[in-house]
C-alpha cells in the first residue's frame, strides 16, 4: 500500500497535476454559469428548476458562505438571459453549450495526461473536436442526472424524518439522518467520480479499476469541503480581496476540487496497472510515452 501511495504522488507530480488543476480553474471559473444554466435546463424538463437552483445555492452556502452562493446566482440569472425564443434562443443554447463544455474539455485533456494517452494526431482534428463535446454533453446529463436523484433522496429523507422522530429521542433521529443524509452524498460523489474516471478519458478502463480512486477521491473531497467550511466559519479569510472575495473563494474551492480529481486519477492509473487490467488506449486515441534525458553541461563548456 505505502508503494501504491508512493507512486501515486510520483505521477501526481511527473505529471505537473497542479498546473493541470490551475488550468482546469481557470476555465470553470468562465464556464461555470453556463454549466450550471444548461443543467437547470435538463432538470426543469423533470421537477421545478427553482428547488435545483435552491440546492445548488444550498450547498454551495453551506461550504463557501452566503455571499459565494449568491454570487453563483448571479452568475446563473445573467447566463440564463442569453437563451430566448426562436432562432436567438437557439444560438444562446449553442453559446452555453460550447461555454459550458470548455471545462469539461480540459479536464478530460488533463485526465489524458494522468493516463498518457491522448487523441490519435492523425485520426483528425474536427473528429477529436466533436467527440470531445459530446462527452462533455453526456458527463453533463450525468450530472444533471445525478441532481436529480440527490433532490428526491433529499425529499424521500424529510418524509422520513417524521416517522424516525416518532421511534427515536431527538438526539438520536438528528444523528440518523445526518448520517443517512451524508452517507447518500458521499454514494453521489463516488458515482460522480467513477463515471468522470470510466468516461471521460480516452482510454479503456474495466468499472473494476475506478472505484478504489473514485472512493478516494469523494472522501478527500468531502473531508476539503468540511475544512474549507470550517476555515471560512472561522475567520475572515478573503477580507482582503474585497468585492472579488466571493470569487476568489470560487476558484480556490475549484482548484482544490480539481487537485483532488486529478490524485484520484492517478491512484486510479497505478492501481490499474499494478492490480488490474492495464489502461489501453481507446479507438482513436495512442499512448504517449515521454523520455527525458538530463544533460549537466561541464563547467569548462561554460562562457567566462
């Protein structure tokens, strides 16, 4: 195990992860309102978009602060207004797709990386372009899917908390569905990142292999949520940025997200190839293999 981990971090850094993360930061940060925008959309055909937006807004106060959330609303009522009737309401869906797909682009091009694989040079550029956007537009219904469940599981656990007081003390009926609550949270996120590690990437890879960095990755995410909650209760720690505070803790909340994401993917990578299946390349795609050689030039080969 401790040369699994050992390995894992080996990669993680060969791989410049952080610079990856940065990058993935960088363009959710724009992306953002029309990923959410485009998942309200997917959700409203089935239940109220407003009780998703309420989550959202909900989850996001919950770890980041009051003025965080009503930030990303904001950002959601300013991107919702691109999309109208007839052929400019059609173009503004176009807009927040190609938008909202951009992070997703770059994630699975940093996930290429944790794998060494990436899309064949020579399979063509507009091909690699189409199929990277509609994978993005299947891990958003994903998500969007995701949601959903997480609502009615919401809404299946507050029609249970009546019956559970009437068998259990207070204390105890609050602790159950905290419990209850959290565990289904943490079964959401594992999902999430398995399909993220199964789909997204251009590599094939068994449903066998993903779960152990899955698993790890949904528990460091929660457990940096849970700090980052604690840390914002705590102090004022963005004070200093004023006005762009809200946003600063958005992006920071993101990188850290991506890091976790991407620790996770090269977990997944190692134990795959130590104790799975090995991760081949899918049709269309080729493994990258880098040599790097190190040369010391000597001190007499230098210009006085």
């Amino acid at each position: 195990m401790l040369s699994l981990v050992k390995k894992t971090f080996v990669e993680f850094s060969s791989d410049r992860a952080p610079q990856m993360a940065a990058a993935i930061a960088y363009y959710a940060i724009f992306s953002l309102p029309a990923l959410l925008v485009l998942v309200l959309m997917v959700c409203g055909f089935f239940v109220d978009p407003a009780a998703i937006q309420g989550r959202i807004g909900d989850e996001i106060a919950s770890v980041l602060g009051a003025d965080a959330a009503n930030q990303v609303r904001n950002m959601i009522e300013v991107a919702g207004q691109e999309t109208g009737r007839g052929f400019a309401g059609i173009m503004g869906i176009v807009a927040l797709l190609f938008g909202a797909t951009g992070v997703v682009a770059q994630l699975q091009t940093a996930l290429n990386t944790a794998w060494d694989v990436e899309p064949d040079p020579e399979s063509g550029g507009v091909r690699t372009f189409v199929t990277k956007r509609l994978l993005s537009v299947a891990l958003l219904l994903t998500v969007a899917f995701l949601l959903l469940v997480s609502l009615l599981l919401s809404a299946a656990l507050s029609a249970l908390g009546s019956t559970v007081e009437q068998w259990l003390p207070p204390s105890l009926s609050e602790s159950a569905l905290w419990t209850m609550s959290n565990g289904l949270t943490l079964l959401m996120t594992v999902l999430l990142f398995a399909a993220i590690f199964k789909v997204l990437p251009d590599a094939d890879t068994r449903w066998s292999d993903v779960w152990l960095g899955a698993a790890t990755t949904a528990i460091l995410f929660t457990a940096g949520k849970l700090a980052l909650s604690y840390y914002i209760g705590a102090k004022d720690s963005v004070s200093a940025y004023g006005a762009a505070g809200s946003l600063v803790l958005i992006m920071l909340w993101i990188y850290y997200s991506s890091l976790i994401l991407l620790l996770g993917a090269e977990l997944t990578q190692v134990w795959a190839r130590r104790h799975g299946a090995q991760i081949l390349p899918s049709k269309g795609a080729v493994r990258i293999v880098e040599h790097r050689e190190v040369i010391r030039e000597p001190e007499t080969a230098r210009p006085a």
